[in-house]
C-alpha cells in the first residue's frame, strides 16, 4: 500500500475510533499477571475476510456494469423515439441525463470502498483474546463492542472450528463453553449459541491446537487446586439420580457407623 493511501487508513481508523469512544485495550482479568498470555486474530483471518468483501464488490461492480449497459440500451432507444418527435432539441439534454445518472452510480460504487473497508480492518485490530491462570478475556466489536469474560471454574468445554476457507488460510476459532452453554452446537447456530452469553470464540487465530491445550492445561492445574471438577471436562455427566459421594461425606457416614455401632454394644452388654 502506498505511504499516502496508509498515512490515510491510518488517520481514518484514529477518527473512527475517537468518534464511536471505543475503549483501549482490555484489561487483564482475574489472575496473575505474570501467567496471561495475549493473542490476537491472525493476518491471514484478515486475508480471508478481505477476500470475501472484494469477492463481494466484484460481483457489486459487475452487476452495476450489467445494469448500466442496460441503461445505456433503453437511453439510446429514448433518444431515438426523441428525435422523432417535434420537441427532437430536447435528446441532447436526455443524453446528458442519462450521463449524469451513470456518473452517478460509478460514483457512489467508488466512494463506498473505504467505508466498507474501514469496518473490516478495524474489527481485525480490535480483537483481543487474554489468558491468565484463572480466567480468559474476549474482546471484540467495533460498532457495538463486547466483552466477555468467563471464569475457569465455569469452562465445560474447549474445542476448535474450522470450515473450508479456514484451513485454506491455516486459521482457525476456539470455541470455549461456559456453565449453561448448551450441550455442543447440535442444532443451534452460532449467532444463537453467541447470544447465550455462556459461549466464546477465539477467531481467526494462529495456532488454535496451542491455544486450546494452554486453556486445558491451566483450567486442570486450577480444578487439580480444588477449584472445579477436572473429570467434567473428559467424562460423561453423572446419570440422573445418582450423585457421586464426596470424601468428606463418606468420612462423616464411617463416624456415624461407628458410633451406632458402639452404641449397640453398649446396649447389648448393660441388658441381663
């Protein structure tokens, strides 16, 4: 990209920022500082999006191209039938009409570019994705900026999504689900499972099997702490009206045994 044209994108994405008051970068969340890891979405997830926008003004340029040259037909059939008739002096003034009206269209296709483009380059920038050795941070948005935050003693599960284009770019989403997240994506679509607010991705990322084994590993040192239950992550649920003992309740029913039990004796010594 020239100097010129980047200085510009540069001047551009300030204003933009300045004027929709968006936050700085997110601050660390609940964990040692010294433990968080900081990941951005992937160049190449920048690629792949600005391939699908000049995908889309490619096709925005030839349908207005298509449509023009029909214009063009019917402005030169009215031009004709024009000439025809007694007030023929008018066709110049139609023509340059239809000109005008032409020049138009390039013009608003030409003058969309940037404001398009803007959009896609700054929600690329402003992704962020932190992790410490308690909890994670999702930050993205532009227009509408989000944040989510999701505690490691609430993480069920961790996985990774990657489409088509996806492993074409090498690029891949992280997919963590909170407590209540729903069990999988089975039948619901992500902008649903996204409102959930149980439900976070890391888009875009480099590296998505790295990323997803550092969440394991931290979220099993924190469970292996007593914080959480490791086994949830790989196990089955516990089948409906069974709950699992804890140790500390089994210990309290080996007292009460052993209680009643001298009781009895007690009793059965103390009768005749």
């Amino acid at each position: 990209m020239p100097t010129g044209a980047a200085a510009m994108l540069e001047r551009s994405k300030a204003l933009t920022l300045r004027l929709l008051a968006v936050p700085p970068e997110p601050s660390l969340p609940a964990g040692s500082a010294g433990t968080a890891r900081v990941f951005r979405a992937s160049r190449r997830y920048l690629q792949l999006k600005l391939l699908s926008w000049g995908s889309a003004q490619a096709a925005t340029l030839i349908g207005l191209i298509f449509a023009l040259a029909i214009f063009d037909l019917a402005a030169f059939g009215a031009e004709l039938a024009v000439r025809q008739l007694p007030f023929h002096a008018l066709a110049p003034i139609a023509v340059t009409v239809f000109e005008w009206i032409e020049a138009f269209g390039f013009a608003v296709f030409v003058v969309q570019l940037p404001f398009t483009l803007l959009p896609i380059l700054l929600d690329w920038e402003l992704r962020w994705y932190i992790v410490t050795d308690r909890s994670l941070r999702i930050r993205e948005g532009v227009f509408k900026v989000s944040e989510m935050t999701m505690t490691f003693a609430n993480v069920q599960e961790v996985s990774i999504h990657q489409g088509p284009l996806e492993r074409l770019f090498d690029v891949a989403d992280v997919r963590v689900r909170s407590a209540g997240g729903g069990g999988g994506a089975g039948g619901h679509d992500r902008e649903s499972e996204e409102k959930s607010g149980h439900i976070g991705f890391f888009r875009g990322v480099d590296g998505a099997p790295a990323i997803r084994d550092l969440i394991l590993e931290r979220l099993k040192k924190q469970r292996d702490a007593g914080i959480g239950d490791t086994d949830a992550l790989y196990q089955p649920a516990t089948p409906s009206g069974r709950v699992p003992a804890s140790p500390e309740t089994l210990e309290a029913a080996r007292e009460l045994l052993a209680e009643a039990s001298a009781l009895r004796r007690t009793l059965t010594s103390g009768s005749p």
